[in-house]
C-alpha cells in the first residue's frame, strides 16, 4: 500500500477517518489487482454480479436502489461564501452551515465499512493540464468506476507529495453498518440526508448519501465541471460539458470540433458517429467534458479529462451508435440494466432480442410484462448507465492523450426542437457564437408537455447544473475568452437534428448522416463555399450541404431550413424571459445580441 508523505494531505485523510469512523482505511493504487479484488468481494457480497464470462469478458452488473437512480439536481449545492456567487442556476447554503449540517450526517457514518482513498488524476497524469485529487469513498463500487473513468495511481501521490497540490472530494454512501448489521445490496441514504456540496473557493467537494453516478463519483462532474469551471474562470481557461472530435478530410486534414448539447440530444453518439461522407472519418476524444485552454500560437487547445465512458444505456444500438457497443464488449460496468438468463447484459431498444432475465430492480423479467397500472415494465432504468474504458472506442483518436490536446476549429451548439430551428446555422461572428450558447434550448418531453403553455427549456451551453458560479458571470467569462482568442477563436454553429413535420415525421435522419452537417462546416471553415445571410445567421447554399443518396425531398429540405421569422421572435420572446433572471450579471453583449437579433427579424 502506497501511502503519501504529504503532510497537508495525511492531515486531511486523519481528519476524514476520526470523522467517519470506518473499520479500515485503504490507500488505492488503481491496478488490476485492486480492480480484480474489489469485484470479487462484491460478487461474494452479492452487491455485483458477474457477466458471462464467454458472452461479457470480465464485465459485471450492478442495480441500484431504486431510490438511487440519478443525478439529485435538487440536493446539489454550491456553497460559495456570498450567495450572490452562486446564482440563480444553483442551490446555495452558507459554507459554514453546510459543512456544520453534513459534519453531523459524517459522524460514524462509515462504521463497519472500510474507507478507501483514491489517488486520481483528471487528465493524463502529470500533464499540465491536468488536475491531481483524491477521492474518499466508502463505496467499493465507486472505487471500480473510477479506475475507469479516471486515472487512478500511485503517481498521483507521488505528485501531490511533490506539488502539495490536491483537489479534495469526500464521499460517503452514508449508511454505516452497526455491530453485526448485515450490509444491502445498494448502501445510501434517503433523499433529505442526501448532499451534494461544492465549496468552490476551496476547491472542495463534500458528497453524502447517494452511491450513484455524478453523485458519487465525484471526478466527473463534481470536479472536472462544477469546481474545474469556477477554477477556469479565475485562471483563464474553460471546463465545459462538451465532447471533442477529430473529422478527418479524404486528403488527411484534420479539424477538431467541440459540441455541447443538453442530456437527451445524442451526445456520446455524435462524438463516435460513422461518417457517411466518403473518404471523411471521425475519431473521438471524448463525449462529455472538454478542459480548454489557449496554447502558444493563441488557438484554444482542448482534453478530454476522463479517461471511461459512463453512457447512458438504453437506446445504444448498431444503428444508433455501433462504436459505443463495441466499447463494451468486455471489461465493463453496467448499473441498472437487464441481466439476461443467460448472462449478459439488455436493455430496451439494444436492437437484440432478449427473451427474459433479472430486471433493474433485480426481478424475474420479460419483455412486454405489465404491471398492475397496466403500464409496460421496462428491463432497464431509463438512466442505466456502461461504464468502459474510453481506450476500447474501435474510433479512439490517437491523441486522446495528448497533453497539449487539440486545437479547436469549430463550436457547436443546439437542442432538442421539433419546429423553428433550422438544421444548422452559423454565427456571424465569436459574440453571436456565444449568444447562440447561451440560448441554447429544448422543448420539454412529451410527459412534461403543458399544451396550454408550451415554454422552452433553456440550457446555457447544455452547463445548467453544472455551472459551479453565477451564470451570468460565465456567460461574461466566455467573451473574455472570446477576446483572449479574438481571431483565433473557433466558428460556432447551432444544430438541431429533431425537427419533425407537422405530422410528426422525422426532417432529417440524423445519426451518421449527420457528418454531412459537419462537413458542411469545415467547408465553411475553409472558406470552400459561401452562405447566405439570414436574420438568424449564416445558412448553407441549396446544393452546398450534399444531400446525395439521402431520401430527403427539396420541399424537405426547404422546410428543414425553413426560419420562421413569428416562431423565431416567440423563441425570443422566451429567451428574454429566461435571461432576466440573471438580473445585472447578465453581459450587456448578450443583451446587445438579442437586441440585434431582433432587428433583423424584423
Ligand atoms: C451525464 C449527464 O451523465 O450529463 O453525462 O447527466
Ligand atoms: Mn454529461
């Protein structure tokens, strides 16, 4: 066992284990040994449960309790020392108040567990870029997905012994286990004990309760966005929730493309799409968070600091994403999906049969099974998640790893809208670039759908819950990036994949076609074609975005690139509205854009 020198960070891990109170303490060293043990106590504990070892390699289930399914949006605090910090994005509690409320809830809530302390680093390590931070947990189950999703290793320590330097994140399942209590499957506590707290000026996170995802394992966006983007706005450099791809031209140029879209929109497919334009290919670097900084020659480099996967599930199939399946067909996590009787792993709409199994909820299932409302039973949580090593991506770009990253050609933005939004437009320039970012919005799903008041739903560079300051102060943030970059700075577009007729049809077939959008847009970079004006923005020229082989009609089309300018103002309409909660932070270019906007739709 590997243990630091560092006096700061002993200190600290003392501080945590008087707290806490667990059994044992042990120091992690991420190799396949650890890895190996750890799942192995958890299937003996019947916590996981091992895949077909023919069928799934070294690949294991988990469910959770069905209290603990997701991201709590509601229990998750920024605790900045002015509530003004915060903004109307985030919840806010007083740091000290908060800190006196969960040291409560800490008290002994370790007993009968062992607490692990998990060196990582959220980039490669010992990259200038990168962050080095310890994760405590109580949680094996933690422990194995961050192996994955981080890089786990005793150079981190090593690194923290040297720079004294370390980001904090304490977590706990919060349910100790009294004298002979046996343990559950899924350990957490109930919602009202659950906290998820950032303490932003103290680049410190504090996480009680939940055992789950973002919650738990706390590199992700705990740190490489909430904490990483206030970091970013102090020093000059970005964490967003983007991924990055390589499209790579016939001729071998490269350009590198950065894409924030809201959950729900495609992200982990479009960052490992199948070009279908020939001789284009795309590579991923990552699919949901980009670190961004200016490099020597003044362009925006940008890394993924994650080195897994942690996909949503259902839905991923050999027509949706056929690079996500073959990145998990061995060595992998998966949480709350069907286990098939004959060991693998299911979930609805994979694109295979399954003729029954284990549920989410761990009960007998079979497809079409119904409950006593009469409703359908899904296999699957709508939210179950693989966890993969972003190495195994057959479409893994080769400078996944780069230290310096790649440099940024293109940003893209959109949502989820059946009608108003065009396929894709361009900004006039960087500060429409941001105000479209900042617009960005979806339509509410079906369920959620008032019709007597259908509103937007804005999400701010799809960064709303991941916001760790005051939005408006962000937003300002990124045209202080824009004038850092000035003309160096990358074009931006805004897409939309989703708009329907008005019968409800699908425009545009999306997925792997969608590369001839982005090859639209580095021809554009190139200065290759022109666009036309449009009051929204620049739009592509009828014949420029090929549309060959595709079954979409000129009317379609037309109607695909339709802007309708009274839709459009009602959009504004809304976008103003959302915008005037941010009060006196909001940019005043923001408001200048809008004012713009409006002008030219006349
Ligand atoms: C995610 C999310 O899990 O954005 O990536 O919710
Ligand atoms: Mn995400």
């Amino acid at each position: 066992m590997i243990v630091s020198k560092n006096a700061k960070l002993l200190a600290w891990v003392k501080s945590v284990e008087d707290m806490c109170t667990p059994d044992q303490v042990v120091w992690c060293d991420g190799s396949t040994e650890e890895y190996d043990r750890l799942m192995g106590e958890m299937v003996a504990s019947g916590m996981a449960i091992k895949l077909n070892e023919v069928k799934r390699p070294n690949s294991f289930a988990f469910n959770s309790d069905p209290s603990d399914v997701a991201r709590v949006e509601n229990r998750t605090y920024i605790a900045s020392l002015k509530e003004e910090d915060a903004g109307p994005t985030n919840n806010w509690i007083d740091p000290a108040e908060l800190k006196a409320t969960m040291s409560e809830l800490y008290k002994g809530c370790m007993k009968g567990r062992t607490m692990y302390v998990i060196p990582f680093s959220m980039g490669p390590v010992g990259s200038p870029i990168a962050k080095n931070a310890i994760e405590i947990s109580d949680s094996p189950y933690v422990v194995v997905n961050m192996h994955i999703m981080t890089r786990v290793s005793p150079k981190v320590i090593e690194l923290i012994d040297k720079t004294d330097e370390f980001i904090p994140c304490l977590h706990s399942v919060g349910a100790p286990l009294e004298e002979g209590q046996a343990d559950c499957r899924w350990p957490c506590a109930p919602i009202e004990k659950k906290y998820i707290a950032h303490f932003p000026e103290e680049n410190l996170i504090w996480s009680f309760g939940s055992g789950y995802g973002g919650n738990a394992l706390l590199g992700k966006k705990c740190l490489a966005l909430r904490i990483a983007s206030a970091m970013a706005a102090r020093e000059g450099w970005m964490a967003e929730h983007m991924l990055i791809l390589r499209f790579t031209n016939p001729e071998g140029k490269q350009y590198h493309i950065a894409a924030a879209f809201p959950s729900a929109c495609g992200k982990t497919n479009l960052a490992m799409l199948q070009s279908t334009v020939p001789g284009w290919k795309v590579e991923t670097i990552g699919d949901d968070i980009a670190w961004m900084k200016p490099g020597p020659d003044g362009r925006l480099y940008a890394i993924n600091p994650e080195a897994g996967f942690f996909g949503v599930a259902p839905g991923t199939s050999e027509s949706s994403n056929p690079m996500a399946l073959a990145s998990i067909t061995e060595n992998a996590i998966f949480t709350n999906c069907v286990v098939t009787d004959d060991g693998n792993i299911w979930w609805e709409d994979m694109g295979v049969e399954c003729t029954g199994g284990t549920d989410w909820k761990n009960q007998p299932w079979k497809p079409g099974m119904v409950g006593t409302d009469g409703k359908e039973i899904k296999g699957a949580h709508p939210n179950s998640r693989f966890t993969a090593p972003a190495a195994q991506c057959p479409v893994i770009c080769e400078a996944w790893e780069d230290p310096a990253g790649v440099p940024i050609d293109i940003f893209v933005f959109g949502g989820k809208r059946t009608n108003t939004m065009p396929l894709v437009h361009e900004a006039y320039d960087f500060e429409q670039g941001i105000y479209m970012g900042a617009t960005a919005s979806s339509e509410p799903t079906a369920a959620a759908l008032d019709l007597g008041n259908v509103k937007l739903r804005f999400d701010p560079f799809a960064m709303t819950p991941f916001i760790g300051y005051h939005a408006g102060d962000y937003m300002q943030h990124w045209f202080d990036m824009g004038a850092t970059l000035g003309d160096k700075a990358p074009r931006c577009f805004y897409v939309n994949w989703f708009r329907k007729t008005d019968d409800g049809k699908w425009l545009w077939p999306g997925f792997g076609e969608n590369s001839r959008v982005l090859k639209w847009m580095c021809d554009r970079v190139d200065g290759k074609v022109d666009a036309r004006e449009t009051p929204i923005g620049l739009m592509p020229i009828d014949g420029d975005l090929s549309l060959e082989g595709l079954d979409v009609s000129a009317e379609e089309w037309a109607e695909l690139m339709k802007v309708d300018a009274d839709l459009f103002r009602g959009t504004l309409a809304d976008a103003k509205e959302y915008l005037a909660k941010f009060g006196d932070k909001l940019p005043a270019k923001i408001t200048e854009q809008l004012n713009a906007l409006e002008a030219r739709l006349g």
